[in-house]
C-alpha cells in the first residue's frame, strides 16, 4: 500500500521498484487529531514526512504571544529535513490543524541508504534541494511584505 | 447591452453604502448615475473608473460590482493616499465623481469558446477588480464548469469580502483556496504561506485553462513563473496592470508601457502580448 503511494507522489519518481519496495517497508501512516503535534521544536529529528490528507501548521512559540504560525503543509506536501543535517532537532514545532494522516519515512536509515548508493543520494538531494529552493523563495516573497502600502525594501535609500 | 462612457466629464454618483472590508479598505456602493443610460452603468468584469472628490481630484478604482446589476455601481477601495482617503471617509448620502468605464476588462468573452477551466489568482486588494469576472462565471456555469479562485492577503484581516469568500467556499461550485503571508496569533486555522504555493497544489490541465492574475506586480511575476512552470502557455493567461492612470483615454500618457497605454489598451492585458516589457525596469 506503501508502496503504490510513493509511486504516485512526484518526489519519487525515478526511482526503481526494488528502491520503492524497500523504502515503503521502512514507512509507516500515523494519524493526528486537530491540535496534536506530530513534532516539537528541539527534539531529535528522525523521520521524513508525506501529508497525504490534512493540514499542518510549522509553528514557532513565542512566550508573549503563543504559537506563531511560519507556514502550513497540506497534501502531497514534504514535511521535515533536519533528520539530514546536524545536529537533527526539529527547528519548529508541527501541529496538526486539521485531521491529518501522514507517511512517515525512518530517517536513519534513509540517510543510510542515501550514503551508500550515490545515485540515490543524489536524486534524493537534488529533489530535497528543488523543496529547499521553493520554500526559500516563497519565504523571500512573504519577508518582501508585498501587500503592505509601503512594501519593505531593504535597500532603500543606500546608494550602491 | 449598450454602455455609454462619460469620458471627459464627470458626474456625481452618490453613495448609497459603506461598508469596511478591512481596517483600510472599504466597498462602496453609489447609485447608478441617472443621467448614464437611464440609471444603468453598463461595464466589462476589469474595467476601471476614474472616482474622486469634487475639488480634491480622482483616482483610477476597478469597478468590483456584478456586472449584471448595472443599477448599482460598486467599488472597493484601499485608503493608501490623500484622494482615496477622502473617498473611503465620505459618508453614504454624499456624493462622489466619476468617469468611465475605462480600459480592456478580463477576457471574459473569449474565454466562452477556449479553455473549459477558470483559474483565478488574486493577491491583496487584487480580488476587488477580478469579482466581477467571478460573478460572471458563476452566473454562466455551462460556459466555465470549473472555476478555482486563489487568494492571498497579507494577514486574515487584510482579507477582503470575507462574508462572500465563505459563501463561495461553503455554497458555489468554485473552489476557493485562500492563504495568508503572516497569521501572527490571531488563531487562524486557514493556509499560511504565499498566494503562489497555491498553484502548486490545485489540479488543473495547463492545454484548457485560462488564467486571470491581479495583484501587486512582484506577486504578478512569480505567479506568472509558477503558471508557467505547471505548463500553462502566456497566451492563456491574463494581467491586471496598474500605473499612473489620469486621463482613462490615452491622451495624457501618464500611463503609457512601452507600446500601450494601460488606461486604454489594459489593465488587463494577455500575458504573450506583453511578455517583453514586464520585466523592464526602464520602463
């Protein structure tokens, strides 16, 4: 079952059957009621996530203010890539918003397995770079405060 | 359907509703004037009028009304200077000025015999001159049988026409999808993300839709970038321009962009036509 949905999602294509066979029997599917966190800042990173149905809001607590919402992951969105860089603590916290059901992907031994063959490591970066990538853009759109009447602009007034 | 244009002069319109959409921006309802086509002001879903305060000037403002009520004539308005701050302070009963309708509104006729699907991208105080192309469609559901509106605002009270966006979601056959830049801890449950992450999670076959996009203009280039990137051709899609308009008739070139004067030859322009010259900054 595993299986057929990482067929489907666009993040693993190009990757062989015997790849996909063994990455879903390190899978699992968990589900999150509204308000449940899936993950809380500062604690060891070690899974990969699929949304496959729901809604999950990376949060940042702020004391004075409570939770503050950095963005939201729905379907078919990728959640979480701190299990790959040290020192793998979550940066966020994940809170499901709606009912959620997620794919989990065992991160150790991912990172293992991207370690070992290259190929895989390197369609795999490429695919998690491309999200990077997007998310940072996305990112410098909402710092640029675009719908404000005085947008903000960092350079103004310098003389370069 | 005859539309007359007051082109020079302009005529007191009074306002009948007022109504805050936002902590700055409001919709206005005047009275159709009874001097333009016996009460009926007859315009295209993007067309423009130019709306001021006797003695103080006029602004160019979308008309954000149902194109088929021509009785009423609705804009919604942001308070961002001295005359639109004047408008969105003038109290129902009072009156206003206005000229037009001016410009190229939203494709809404050509639509009818190309794409099957509508997909609409708004950004702040951009959904106001992309409604009435949404009345429209709705009001036509055999011609566009798949309707997606995408919306994006600043933080949720920046949203505009909140009460008929959940009436959309709740009630119509359009899907609406709508995000947030910032929720900061007002306890909304919506979307938080750019309006251009939408595109990315919306199904729709880039060979039959037709894009309609307003917003500011950097949000209009990377929605332009990611619509090309799911594969939907610049002939398919349609901008809402905005520059410096005064006269609507091309005469002043205040507004003029390369080959075109956005009064005239715009807002809305197809995408392909002017692909050269968005991403000038010389002009």
């Amino acid at each position: 079952m595993f299986e057929e949905i990482l067929v489907r999602h666009p993040f693993f294509h190009q990757l062989n059957p015997d790849q996909l066979r063994e990455i879903a029997l390190h899978c699992e599917q968990l589900n999150y009621e509204t308000g449940e966190y899936i993950f809380k800042e500062g604690k060891k990173a070690d899974r990969f996530f699929l949304v496959l149905h729901g809604q999950v809001a990376l949060e940042i607590h702020d004391p004075g203010r409570g939770p503050l919402i950095i963005q939201t992951l729905c379907d078919e969105d990728l959640m979480g890539w701190s299990w790959l860089f040290s020192p793998n603590r979550w940066h966020f916290d994940a809170r499901a918003v709606k009912p959620t059901r997620l794919l989990a992907i065992e991160g150790s031994w991912l990172h293992e397995q991207i370690e070992a063959d290259p190929k895989l490591g390197y369609l795999f970066m490429s695919r998690v770079a491309q999200i990077m990538f997007d998310r940072l853009q996305a990112t410098r759109l909402q710092l640029m405060d675009i719908y404000s009447k005085e947008p903000a602009q960092p350079m103004r007034g310098r003389k370069l | 359907m005859s539309a007359e244009v007051v082109v020079n002069v302009p005529v007191q319109a009074r306002l009948l509703e007022k109504r805050r959409e936002s902590p700055d921006t409001f919709t206005l309802t005047l009275e159709s004037p009874p001097s333009i086509s016996g009460g009926k002001f007859f315009f295209a879903p993007g067309q423009f009028n130019m709306l001021g305060v006797p003695g103080l000037g006029e602004v160019p403002i979308s008309i954000s009304g149902d194109p088929a009520n021509p009785k009423k004539l609705v804009h919604t308005v942001r308070a961002v200077g001295n005359i639109t701050e004047a408008i969105t302070a003038t109290h129902p009963g009072a009156c206003l000025t206005v000229r037009g309708p001016f410009g190229a509104g939203w494709p809404v006729d050509q639509t009818r015999t190309g794409s099957k699907e509508i997909i609409v991208v708004a950004g702040g105080v951009g959904l106001p001159p992309l409604r009435p192309a949404i009345y429209h469609f709705l009001a036509n559901p055999a011609l566009y049988p798949v309707v997606t509106l995408l919306y994006g605002a600043r933080n949720p009270l920046d949203l505009v026409f909140k009460r008929e966006l959940e009436q959309w979601t709740k009630r119509s056959r359009m899907r609406v999808e709508i995000t947030v830049d910032r929720a900061g801890s007002s306890g909304w449950l919506g979307r938080v993300g750019v309006v251009t992450n939408l595109i990315g999670q919306v199904k729709f076959n880039p060979d039959r839709v037709t894009a309609l996009v307003c917003g500011p203009e950097i949000m209009l280039r990377y929605t332009l970038m990611e619509l090309e990137k799911r594969g939907v051709g610049p002939a398919n899609i349609y901008v809402s321009m905005e520059r410096n308009m005064q006269c609507g008739t091309r005469f002043c070139g205040h507004c003029q962009w390369g080959p075109y004067f956005i009064c005239k030859d715009g807002p809305v322009f197809r995408y392909d036509h002017i692909k050269d010259w968005f991403s000038l900054q010389e002009i």
